[in-house]
C-alpha cells in the first residue's frame, strides 16, 4: 500500500512539471526575451547574419512576400516564427522590424518585410537551413538565412532538397 501511495506521489509530480513545462515552453520555440529580439552575429562559414536572443540563425522563405504568411501546419514543425508580445527589438540593426499577424493569432517579427524564422534542426553559432528547399501542403518553399541589409544575396551554400516534407 505504502509503494502505491509513493507510486502516486512521484506521478502527480511528474504530471504537474510536465503542465509547468508546457505552459512555459509552449511558445514554439519563439524568443521573447528581455534582451534585444533580433541581432547581428557573425558565424563561421556563413558570415554576418540575423539572430534570435538564443543566438540561432534566423530564415526567411522566397515565398512569403508582403507579410503573407504561407509556412503553417506541418512546416512549423521545422520552422519556427520568431514571436513577440510586444514590439521587436534590434538596437542599431540597419533595416526595419515589424510585426504581422499569424493566422493562429501570434505576432511574427519581419525583417524589411520579411517574416523572420528560426530552423528546428540548427543549434545557436550554426548555419544549416540556407538554400534548404522543403514542401508543405502542395506550397514549395526557398529558405535562406536573413542578412543585416537590404539587399538581396545568393544562397552562401549548396541548395538542400529533402522531399517527402
């Protein structure tokens, strides 16, 4: 009786931090830190390019134009919008942020009118979604990391192409 009550005990526990967990992680892999929203770091082999405050690099799609969101049910699964509650921040960061509305509701920062995403796979410091191609519910998309100017530049690596996304 006494091992069923320990038993209880230590899996209501668990209950309760995984609901903690939930509730404080649910944002979709969104920084929404005190800190600066978006910065510049400049990454080996990739050069100077947008980060998020965890210092992950930040994507943008050739698709999406004009704050039309396109990247949403399965695609969110390997690209994560880069949300805020409030107004975005970048310091001195040459160019513009803004904010669209998501279809879910959520606030997605953009970049000089790019939506701005973090790429599930990468890990802060690492570039490994530039040039990647993907699919999701019939729509192709073009990713590329998101540069602190303007202009438009070439994919700095070789295109990635896993089909069946």
């Amino acid at each position: 009786m006494r091992r069923l009550l320990i038993f209880g005990v230590i899996g209501a526990a668990a209950i309760v931090a995984a609901i903690a967990v939930a509730a404080t992680g649910g944002s979709g892999g969104a920084a929404q830190s005190g800190g600066g929203t978006v910065s510049v770091k400049q990454i080996s082999g990739a050069g100077r390019v947008l980060v998020d405050s965890k210092g992950r690099a930040l994507y943008r799609s050739d698709q999406e134009r004009n704050g039309m969101v396109l990247c949403d049910g399965a695609c969110l699964s390997f690209w994560q919008p880069l949300t805020v509650s409030g107004t975005p921040k970048g310091g001195s960061l040459p160019g513009k942020l803004a904010v669209v509305t998501r279809p879910d509701v959520r606030r997605q920062v953009t970049y000089n009118g790019k939506l701005l995403y973090s790429f599930k796979l990468d890990k802060p410091g690492k570039v490994t979604g530039d040039g990647f191609k993907d699919a999701f519910g019939g729509r192709k998309f073009t990713w590329h990391v998101a540069r602190p100017t303007a202009s438009r530049t070439a994919p700095t690596s070789t295109p990635t192409t896993y089909p069946g996304y």
